[in-house]
C-alpha cells in the first residue's frame, strides 16, 4: 500500500522569502511518480512539479523546486520569492509504477503574509 | 494546452432532483477522472475512465451514475443525493506519457439541500 504524510500544521510565510513544504510517503514499488498540486480557495487543482523515481536531478519548474530525497522517501516543495497568490492548500501525491491511480497526501495550507 | 472544463460551477439540490454534472477536454487525453472533494480534506477517487470505458468504480453509490459519451466528454449523473454529497467534484484528464500527469478542471461546488 503506499501512503503519504504531509504533517506540517499551517505555515506561514512573509512576502519573497523561501519556504519548504515536508511530503514523505512509502512504497514497495522501485517505479513511481511524485507529484505537487496546489488548490487555491477557489477550488481547482493546479499541478505544478512532478519527479519520477528514476530522476536524477531534483525538479524544478519556475520558482518551484523539489528536493527529492529518495533514501529518506522524502520529497519536499521549496517555493523560492513567496508571492501573496502562493497562499493555498498544497497536496502531495505519488503514482506508484503504472497505476493510474494517485495517493494524496491530507495538505498544508501556506499563508504568505504581506 | 492543460484546460479542462466543468459545467456547472455551483450546483444546488434538492434530495429528490435529478441533476448532471459535466467535463470537457479537448486535450486528446483517454483518461479521465472524477473526485470528490470535502473541504479541508484531500480528493477521493470516484471513478476512472480509460478510452471511454469504465476501468474503476471506487464502490461508489448507485445515486451517482458516471457516462463518457465520447473522448471529450464525461458526465455524472446525480439522482436522490443526500446532505453529506455536498461537496466539491472534480474531473480530470491524464495525459499519458513519462509523468502520466492529471490535469483537473476547476470543480462544481455541489450542497445538497
């Protein structure tokens, strides 16, 4: 079965500034993919990075990176010059192997504060 | 190229109505999805479709009843909802290929009165 832990309460962080958001997850499988979605308030889930497995090099994708740590199984979201619309609930997911289906971490809301 | 449609984007019903909920993508993608969603909570898998047949049913109640008429479209169909179906539900499309990434569109916002 896989599983992901987002555990981090609310986090807040100030304009520009750099933040990290935890994912952790477990797996059997040696092939999956990770992958960020953010959901503003107004509800849509707005994919923003994914790393396979096999990756070697951490994504990156504009001012998101992910540190993909896979020993640990550890894949976290660093947002580089928080923005005030970077405020939203942020959901970690894994695609095990070629499953369709994906696991979604339970989220971290980030408030950027002006 | 990401663009997934939901119509309508808030829904309200009553116990003994008859609505549909509908998705739309134009993206060539052949499979697709929907959730739901309570708030504060991550989305639940309802239901898959893969080149228009339906691959899973995540044992869903009979009162929401899913249809891919074609690769573009996907409908669910509700009927004698219940309060605790108020939710948010959300369709979305895979694009297959190395990440298999979903797409979703931007939700209906359902309350069952």
């Amino acid at each position: 079965a896989q599983k992901i832990t987002q555990t981090q309460p609310g986090m807040f962080v100030q304009e520009k500034e750099a933040v990290t958001l935890d994912c952790t997850y477990d797996t059997s499988d040696q092939s999956y993919g990770l992958f960020w979605y953010k959901q503003p308030s107004s509800g849509e889930m707005i994919f923003l990075i994914y790393q396979g497995s096999y990756d070697e090099q951490n994504a990156t994708e504009g001012r998101y990176s992910l540190n993909f740590q896979k020993a640990r199984k550890s894949a976290n979201l660093v947002i580089s010059a928080s923005q005030l619309g970077d405020s939203a609930m942020y959901f970690c997911a894994m695609r095990p192997g070629a499953n369709s289906k994906l696991t979604f971490g339970k989220g971290i809301t980030l408030s950027v504060r002006p | 190229d990401t663009e997934v449609t939901q119509t309508p984007k808030h829904l309200v019903m009553g116990m003994t109505n008859k609505k549909s909920l509908k998705c739309e993508q134009h993206m060539g993608h052949r499979a697709m999805y929907w959730y739901k969603q309570k708030a504060k909570k991550p989305p639940e898998l309802m239901f898959v479709y893969s080149y228009e047949k339906l691959s899973i049913n995540e044992s869903v109640p009979s009162r929401f009843s899913p249809e891919c008429p074609n690769s573009s479209l996907l409908n669910l169909h509700l009927h004698a909802l219940q309060p605790e179906d108020s939710a948010l539900y959300l369709c979305a499309t895979r694009k297959a290929g190395r990440t298999d990434t979903q797409y979703f569109g931007p939700g209906t916002r359902l309350t069952v009165l």
